[in-house]
C-alpha cells in the first residue's frame, strides 16, 4: 500500500490498539503493554477476549468493539490468527498496522499467509508495516512501540529505517552509550506494506531526522531506490549498509526475511553523498560522526597524534578509504613547531612526541593551526595511553570545538577505566572512537557525505 494515511501517524499516533495484551508476566503482550502504558500519552485501548483490563489499558473482546477509529494497531497474534483477524477488520477502522509475528514470507509455508495479509489489510484501509519486524521508535514523544528493551535519549537525531530487528536493538544500544540523539525508527522486516521508499520520502521531510541511517537487504526496485536515495543525501547525511553482499549472506538473507537481496544494484549505482558502510558498526560510527560533526568539503586530512606509529597506521588507513593525506606547507610547519620540541614530526602526520603534561596546551594550538589553514578540510585526532588520563586536555579540546570551522574525529586509545575524558568529548559532540579502524571510518564518512570526490573504497560490495 503505497498511498493511504501520512506516516506522520505512524509516529505521532493520537490512539493505540494493542492486539495480544496480556497480564501474565513474560510474555511480549505484557512487555508491549507496560512500555505502552510507561510512554505513550495518549489513548490506549487493548483486546483480549480474557482480559478485562492489562496494566490498567481496558480490553475488548474484538477490534470492532474498541470505539472510535485507531491510529496504530499493534498486533502480537500469530500469523493465522493475525490474517483472520485483518480479514474480519473494519472498513476505516485501523490506520496502521504494526505487524509484528513472524511465520510470513520468510518461512517456505508462509508466503500464502503474507499475500492474504496483505489484501486484508488494503482492503481495509489499513497500511501495514512488516510483518516480522520487532517495532516502531519516536523517541521525542517517549514512543516505544517494540520489543526494544532501551528507549535511546530522543530528541532531533538520527532516524533509523531497517529490515532487522537486531539492527534496531544496536541503534537504541549505541544511542544510550554515547549520548546520540534518536529521532525515530522503523522495523519494516519483511515489507509486505509500506515501501523503503516511500518511509524515506517521509524521513526527509520530518525536520526532527538530521541523519538517516539504513540497514537493508532487499528494496522493491533498485533504480527507484536510487532515485529517492539521491534526493534524500541532498537534504540530509544518509548511511547506507546493505549486507548480503556474498553467497552465503544472499541465502541467509533469503532465510531472514523471504526477499531476494538486490543491493548490489543499487550499491552499483549509489549516489554521491551517500556514505556506503559494510557493516553495522561502521553504519552507526558514521551516523554519530555526521550527526556531531558538519560534513568535510574535501577529503585532505590532518593527523595528529603523540605516537608516530599510530600516526603511521592512521595514514595507511585513510589512503584505503580515499582520503588524501597532504604534505603541509613549510609555513605551516614552521607556525607547528613553535609549540613543539625540535624532533617533533610535523610534515602530516603531526607527530607531538610524548610531552603529555604540555598536552593541554600543545594539542589545542596545533588544531587551531590546521583549523585555520587552508591545506586540510578535516582533522583527526588520537589521543592514547597517558594523555587519556588527563582531564584538562579533553576539556581543553572540547571547550574549543564549537569555535572549529572544520570537522573533527578523536581515535581514543585507553583503557576501559579511563574514558571518563572520553564521555567529556562526547559530551561537546566531539565524536571519539575506539579504533584506529572506526576513527578513519568515521573521518570518512564525513568526506563521503559532503560529496567530496573520495570513492567508497573499502568497501566489500566493490571487492
């Protein structure tokens, strides 16, 4: 169902429908119910026949005898029981449907059972969303309509749209660990009902999402994908991962959601601007970097760093993901080394040596050099070992990120009890990572989304 009722319902709906609600504990009606109940502030109705209230929600016996019409049915019932029920639903009654069983498509026996569903539910005026998916996020309005356990920190963030549920649980995971911002979120699993494109046509128009980031098998037909892709990067930062890129991946894809992966032609095709990740880790590194971050106009990057092999790796790392890693200027070099011993390195990578107890002042001079220079049009920062254990350097680089006129990423090296600096970068929006791998990743990212010249290099879709 392509047209029907604005996805502005979807997330912002004014009633919800529980489908399944129960009292017993441990089971998902009961889980749905009580986050329901904990987050959503408007009507709330439920139906089971053998319940007459869950968590205080009343219950029906049927949706027919819910009154008024609902924005959002959620329904927990297994597929059989899911398909009679839609194909015994009235006419104008529900808006959306949240199908979360699985049993559909995905399952040899279960394509039938997907088809009836999905006649049901347009005959009836209802778009369907999944089935198999595990749910819907609008973290600004407190929304947890999904098996998600952590409702990330809500606010105008990234907005996720994926096939896999477990995508969604790392989205909400990786938000809630480093302070990101969520928008929104949507499982459409199988996606029997509404399209990827038309849930990306809505993303780029909801001002709340300032970045999309996308975990997709299977889109509905490649070059429109594409097409609505390239609009949608020319509005906003957009991340794309598309596993199923080997074999073995195409078939347990087939397995996952009973789709046909047909990424790699679109991967083929993909427009300038669109950051391509091959996994899902890079997809949500990228994401908080773009989020943080403004986007690079060029890809020459300046390194610094206190250890000249890490600078060394770091280099090496960036020349594989297209980026640009110039000789600086003898002028430049000269405004450097007035903060730094004479064997100091500072022809690119800038190498401070190991004068840690100077770091507060050493590392803020340095970066207002590149930032101010015209030969880089993004930095890179590693912070290791001792120098993560000073506080006053991280609040002395976070204190001057606001006022930086270029991008900006921190590989931190430390150990585990040692990122309390770390979170106070974070904390400014200067994004940090935990790899030399990531932090180039990221650097990348914010080159690849300001549609600079670097190619997706790197990635396994191009292997």
């Amino acid at each position: 169902m392509q047209n029907g009722p604005s996805l502005e319902l979807l997330f912002n709906p004014a009633s919800i429908l529980l489908v399944g609600a129960t009292n017993s504990s441990g089971k998902m009606g009961n889980v749905f119910a009580r986050r329901l109940k904990e987050g959503f502030d408007g009507p709330l109705y439920a139906v089971n026949p053998n319940e007459r209230e869950v968590f205080g929600i009343q219950s029906y016996p049927s949706v027919a005898a819910v009154p008024g019409s609902i924005d959002l049915m959620i329904a927990l019932l297994p597929g059989p029981a899911l398909v009679d029920l839609m194909e015994n639903c009235p006419p104008g009654k529900i808006r959306f449907l949240a199908a979360i069983p699985s049993g559909f498509s995905e399952v040899a026996d279960g394509r039938i059972l997907q088809k009836r569903l999905r006649l049901a539910a347009a005959a009836c005026g209802v778009a369907l969303i999944g089935p198999n998916i595990v749910g819907i996020l609008n973290c600004e309005r407190g929304l947890n309509a999904s098996m998600m356990p952590i409702l990330p920190p809500g606010g105008p963030g990234i907005s996720g749209l994926t096939q896999s549920g477990g995508f969604g649980m790392a989205l909400a995971m990786y938000a809630s660990d480093h302070g990101v911002l969520v928008a929104k979120f949507c499982d459409l699993g199988n996606t029997g009902g509404v399209s990827v494109e038309r849930m990306l046509s809505y993303y780029g128009e909801d001002p709340a999402t300032r970045v999309v980031v996308l975990f997709l098998e299977a889109v509905g037909e490649p070059d429109a994908f594409v097409e609505i892709l390239d609009k949608l990067a020319r509005q906003k930062p957009v991340v794309l991962s598309a596993p199923g890129y080997s074999a073995v991946g195409r078939r347990a894809s087939k397995a996952h959601l009973g789709l046909t992966s047909n990424m790699r032609r679109a991967v083929e095709q993909l427009p300038r601007g669109v950051v391509l990740a091959a996994t899902a880790e890079y997809a949500l590194d990228a994401s908080k970097a773009l989020l943080w971050q403004r986007r690079a106009k060029g890809r020459r990057l300046g390194i610094l760093t206190g250890t000249g092999g890490i600078g060394v790796e770091l280099a090496d790392l960036a020349a594989v993901r297209g980026l640009r890693i110039p000789e600086l200027s003898a002028s430049l070099q000269t405004r450097l080394r007035a903060h730094l011993p004479r064997f100091a390195a500072v022809g690119n990578p800038i190498d401070a040596t190991p004068i840690w107890w100077d770091y507060p002042k050493v590392y803020p001079a340095l970066i207002r050099a590149l930032d101010e220079s015209e030969e880089v049009d993004l930095l890179l920062v590693s912070i290791t070992d001792v120098p993560t254990t000073l506080p006053d350097l991280a609040d002395a680089i976070a204190g001057m990120s606001p006022q930086l006129s270029k991008p900006m990423c921190v590989f931190w090296g430390s150990r585990n009890q040692d990122l309390g600096p770390m979170h106070r970068l974070q904390n400014a929006h200067v994004p940090c990572y935990r790899t030399t791998a990531a932090a180039v990743n990221a650097a990348a990212a914010l080159v690849q989304s300001g549609r600079a010249s670097a190619a997706n290099a790197g990635s396994l879709w191009h292997s």
